[in-house]
C-alpha cells in the first residue's frame, strides 16, 4: 500500500457531532446536566436519555456503537464478513421480491472481523440489479427496470419497426435474463468484473445490512447500515469512488472483504457506508440537510404539496424538520425560470461551483448512471446557511467502463456512445432538467470547462487514476470466487480502459 490511503477521507472529529447538535447544543447541554444531576441521586438506577420529538434537538442517537476488532474501513489489513439466515427468512425475502417487488427485512446475524452481530437485519438492494430474480415464465424479466418505464399510455409510433436485422445481444436474451444480471460493467465483460444474480446463491445477491433495524440505537463503527454490493471484484467502482475522494468531492468509505453467506464458500465482495445520519453530518463542514432521490423520481415541478412528492425523495438526516420543501422550491423556480432568469439566478440557489465539478467528473468517469441515468443515482445537499442545492455522487458501478472517448461536451449513455450535450438520454426514466440546461447555458462554459479541466489533470494526466488502480488492486483479497489470475486479469483491463481514456481526452485538451 502506498502513503496515500484509496479510501475516502476519514471523517473529521467536529464532523462525529450530529449537526443538529452543533446548531442546538444548548438544550442538550441542559438535558446532560440533568442526566448527571440524576445520576448521583439516584446511584446506579439507569437513565435513559429523554428524546424530544423536535429533530433539531438530537437528529438521531446512537447508544449501542460496536466497536469491532479493526477498522473496516482499514484497507491495509484483510477483512472477513459472514451472514447467516435462517432458510425460511431467507425464502420470505426472495417471495416477497418476486411477487411485488418489496425489499423486505429479515432477521439475519452478522460476523465482521470476528465480531458477531446478532439480530441484525438484511434486505436485497437495487433496482434494475435485481430485476433477473424476478423472471418467470414468458415475461423473464425483460421489462424496462424498475424507475425506466415508459410514460403512461406510451405506445411507439404507429408503423414503427426495429431496423433489418436488428436482434437484442445475447447477453440480453431471455436465456441470459433467467436469474441472472447483465447490466453494467460486470455482467457485460467490463473492466470492472463478473457477477450474476441467482436466488439458488445468497452470496451472489446485493444485500443492505441493517444493525438497527431490529434494535433501535444500535451501529457497528458509527454506521447504522452497510451495503453488500454484487460481483467481483468491482474494481471500476473502488476506483471511481477514491478518485471522486481524491478530487476533494463528497463520496463513500468502501472496503473489500471475503465474503460468505450461511457457511458457503467465500467470494470476494465491496463493502460501502450507506448514508444515514452520521454520513449526512460529514459531507459539509456547514449544516444541511441531505435527500436521497428514488430511482422513480422525476425532478419536475407537480405542485406545492409535499405529498406530491412521497416516494421521490427521502430526507436522510433530521427527519421531519425541512422535509422536501427546499426542493420543491428550487424545482418550482426551475420549472419558470426563462434562460435569461436561469442564467442570472442560478448561483443564488445551486452551488454553481461544486455542480460544475460534480457534473465534470461524471463525464471524465463516464459514469452512465448519474443524477441524469435511468437510475437516478444521486443525494441532494441543502445548506441551511447559504440555502443552496448541491449534488452528491453515489452508485459508480457503471463508472469507468465502456467507450472511452467521450468529450467535456459529449454526454454519456448505456448504449456504450457518445453523444451532444443535449443527448445523453440513457432509456426510459433518464434525464436531468438541472443538468441539462446547466450543460446548454453559455452562462457556465467556461466555468465548466476550467473545471473540467482541472479535474483531468488531477484524475488522468497526474497519472493518478493508475495509482489509485493499483492500491486498490492490492487491497483485494482473493477467496473461492475470484482467484488472483481473475483479479490480475480485471486489473489489466482496468488498466486499459485508463491509459485509452487518458489518451482521447490528451487529444482533445486545449
């Protein structure tokens, strides 16, 4: 391992303070006089802490944190994670997808690094990932995913036919689709590596895992949920997840582990931070409020309601206290702003700056799969001191793999091309008004461009992305499921992809 770590930086100690803490410190400071006050009265009878309803007093409160033995977030040492579920949870899990699509919790126990975890909870994550585990009979799954449907009532145009000759890959046939995955670098051969999903392997299966869903308070390392994430050994995504780090942009701790479920054979799997409360509160060194978008949002202005908007956004950190209204705000001037207005007023609500890099980085990364992809792969940030929107990268296991020739003013798609800027419409679902008519804006060129730039020395002409690449390489263990011919091999095709993506954005630099 080199000096520099691969992971993304580690939270800094102010940022461990929830951020409603921060704002708020007086009242808690009360509420703990008053614990010890009652503490020496009353000798060892247990206090617990009283929590108010109010968010902005204590956003969320960890009183169960499980230390481990080593930092999982440690990458110069190995690490090893086993779950086990009983077969009738496991089956509730898989019935409960395949017939409706819930994502259902199950009870589960959890051993990290030797430190076991009972009652934990798990479920399957993803969207258009998982879509192979529900193909039965005629249909096999090759309906447009979940969050690609077409508009209601959407027909092609009448004598619309496919051109001569035209037939779907074969990594997209039916055959390919039975209990299986093929979207994305790893199911298609990409530099990242190779997955499939099957109900009849656990281990092949993505899965989000919970160590508060079942008791209440309760974290491993400061984190309330971690995500198992599909194939091996996902180089692509490791890799665009430091660069994103290393450029000084919000991104996730990752680490990689051996990995087994219910006494299988070992596989290698990524393991990431999943947003929750303490993640919120170390993006920023001002306080916020942090929102998911759902892989069915649609960033358009429906109304004032907030009821609109259920399901499309989720607020991550003190729940309850802005709910979606500054949202609805910005997307309400959105939808009225004329060009003149968008060009003038923007920087008053997007942080213009740190939008340009997000959006820069997406190309440089050619990441199909961003705020504007079919999957709608983002968080929004909003400052409650400067009252303005900024974007957060998250789900780069499309990211660097496919074409590498894509220009600062090219946009990228599933489809492996390049487009305009004004493309970039992946399938059904895709798109981004914000990004879209931020690219379109003269108003921003050049500060796009300067950042665009300055973002490809950093990443490709520094010849960083490679040494990234190999620390990473390095801190991948081989297991059952992925020997250290197939990592090597992945790593040169990695490799690869890089050097060629360095050389046609050489070519194209001022």
């Amino acid at each position: 391992m080199s000096d520099d770590t691969t992971a993304p930086p580690r939270r800094p100690l102010r940022h461990r303070i929830p951020t409603s803490l921060r704002q708020h410190w007086k009242v808690p400071a009360v509420l703990v006089a008053f614990v010890v006050i009652m503490a020496a009265a009353f000798g060892t009878v247990r206090v617990r802490p009283y929590i108010t309803g109010d968010a902005t007093v204590i956003a969320s409160e960890i009183t169960e944190n499980t230390a481990g033995t080593v930092d999982l977030f440690d990458m110069s040492v190995e690490h090893e994670v086993s779950v086990e579920i009983s077969d009738v949870e496991y089956d509730d899990m898989i019935v409960a997808y395949q017939d409706d699509g819930e994502k259902k919790w199950v009870n589960a126990t959890v051993t990290i690094d030797g430190t076991v975890i009972t009652d934990a909870a798990v479920r399957l994550k993803g969207n258009s990932t998982l879509r192979g585990l529900r193909a039965t009979g005629d249909d096999q799954g090759l309906g447009p995913p979940e969050g690609m449907e077409p508009p209601e009532g959407f027909e092609p145009p009448e004598g619309f036919e496919p051109p001569e000759g035209f037939a779907p890959p074969d990594e997209f046939g039916p055959e390919a689709m039975a209990g299986q995955v093929g979207r994305g670098p790893e199911g298609m051969g990409g530099p990242g590596g190779t997955t499939s999903l099957s109900a009849d392997d656990p281990t092949s299966l993505p899965l989000l895992i919970s160590f508060d869903e079942n008791i209440e308070g309760r974290a491993y390392q400061g984190m309330t949920e971690i995500s198992v994430r599909p194939g091996t050994p996902v180089l692509n995504e490791a890799t665009a997840l430091s660069l994103t780090a290393d450029t000084g942009q919000p991104s996730q701790r990752y680490t990689y582990s051996t990995y087994s479920v219910n006494g299988s054979a070992t596989t290698t799997r990524l393991l990431l931070e999943h947003p929750d409360d303490g993640y919120a509160d170390s993006l920023f060194d001002s306080d916020g409020y942090l929102y998911k978008a759902d892989a069915s949002s649609s960033f358009v202005y429906v109304g004032d309601d907030q009821a609109d908007y259920t399901g499309q956004f989720k607020q991550i950190n003190a729940e309850g206290t802005g709910d979606v209204q500054p949202i609805i705000g910005f997307l309400k001037w959105l939808d009225s702003a004329s060009d003149e207005e968008f060009d003038a007023h923007l920087a008053d609500r997007v942080d213009v700056e740190s939008f340009a890099r997000y959006v820069a980085t997406q190309n440089l990364l050619v990441n199909t799969d961003d705020m504007a992809g079919p999957g709608q792969n983002y968080y929004l940030w909003y400052d409650t001191e400067t009252k303005k929107l900024s974007v957060v990268s998250w789900d780069l296991n499309l990211a660097m793999q496919g074409s590498t020739d894509a220009g600062p003013h090219d946009s990228v798609s599933m489809s492996g091309g390049a487009g305009g800027a004004g493309a970039g419409r992946g399938g059904f679902g895709a798109g981004n008004s914000l990004k879209t008519r931020f690219l379109a804006s003269t108003a921003f060129t050049e500060l796009y461009e300067s950042a665009y730039w300055d973002l490809y020395e950093q990443i490709y002409g520094s010849g960083r992305a490679l040494d990234v690449l190999d620390d990473v390489v390095a801190s991948v263990p081989v297991s059952d499921g992925l020997t250290a011919e197939t990592l090597h091999q992945s790593a040169e095709s990695m490799r690869t992809w890089i050097l060629q993506r360095t050389d046609a954005l050489a070519a194209e630099r001022p």
